[in-house]
C-alpha cells in the first residue's frame, strides 16, 4: 500500500489525532490533486482552530456516505446501466492513470460479486464500500 494511504488509514482510525489545514494541503497536493484550502477548512474544520481532527473527517464521511456512493458507482458505471462491469471498471480506472488489465479488473469483481453474474449493483457496491469503510475504523 502506498505510504501516503497508509498514512491517511492510520490518521483516520486513530483517536484525538490532528493536523492542520496545511499538512492536509500537502498530502492531497501529493497525490496530484489541487484543493481550494479555504473551502475545505471551512467544511473540515469545525472548530476553527485551523485544525482538522480525526473524529472530524470520521463525522463528516460517514454523514456524506450516501452522497458518497452515489458518485463512486456512477463514476464506475461507465455505461450508465445500473452495474459496474469488468469493461466499466477497467475504463473507468485506465482513465484515472491506472494500469490495469482486463484480467485483473475481473478477478476484483469476483469477491464483491454476491449473485455472481458478472457485474457488481448497487446492493453489491454498497456492502464492498460498507465493508471497506469498517477496514478503515467508520462506524457504520
């Protein structure tokens, strides 16, 4: 796992853990992505201290979690058809810069695949982000 992911696991299970507004900056701005720091100070930090808390970030992903599924399975849905295939996947993760194979896109279905059709619904989709939000110290 990438140190920066296991960094962010470990920030957000852990407990009265906190960083500023800056070091979150940095840490996004590491994986490429530009954030408006203002906005997310305003969303993240609550008490504004110019800090964001691990409880914080916990609060504030699993109350946006249905809005959070939402966009996850359209993004993958690359055909809009209510399941997540193997096409969709591998388009969907080549477009975001991952190199990744038809093979390996099939056998990820697989394990979250409950009816074993091949393709991954909603319901399906819903119990994988669920069981990876529980991985990762959300009570939900």
């Amino acid at each position: 796992m990438d140190d920066r992911i296991q960094a962010l696991k470990n920030f957000i299970k852990g407990k009265n853990r906190k960083i500023s507004i800056a070091e979150l900056k940095a840490f996004v701005d590491g994986f490429g992505r530009s954030i408006d720091v203002e906005n997310l100070a305003s969303i993240l930090d609550v008490d504004r201290d110019g800090f964001v808390t691990s409880e914080d970030v916990r609060a504030l992903i699993v109350a946006e979690k249905d809005r959070f599924f939402d966009r996850g399975f359209k993004t993958l849905d690359g055909d809009n058809d209510g399941r997540i295939s193997v096409a969709d996947l591998h388009s969907t993760l080549r477009r975001l810069g991952t190199e990744i194979s038809i093979e390996e896109c099939r056998e990820a279905i697989v394990p979250y695949d409950g009816d074993g059709d091949g393709v991954i619904d909603y319901e399906e989709y819903v119990k994988m982000m669920t069981r990876g939000m529980r991985s990762w110290g959300f009570d939900i």
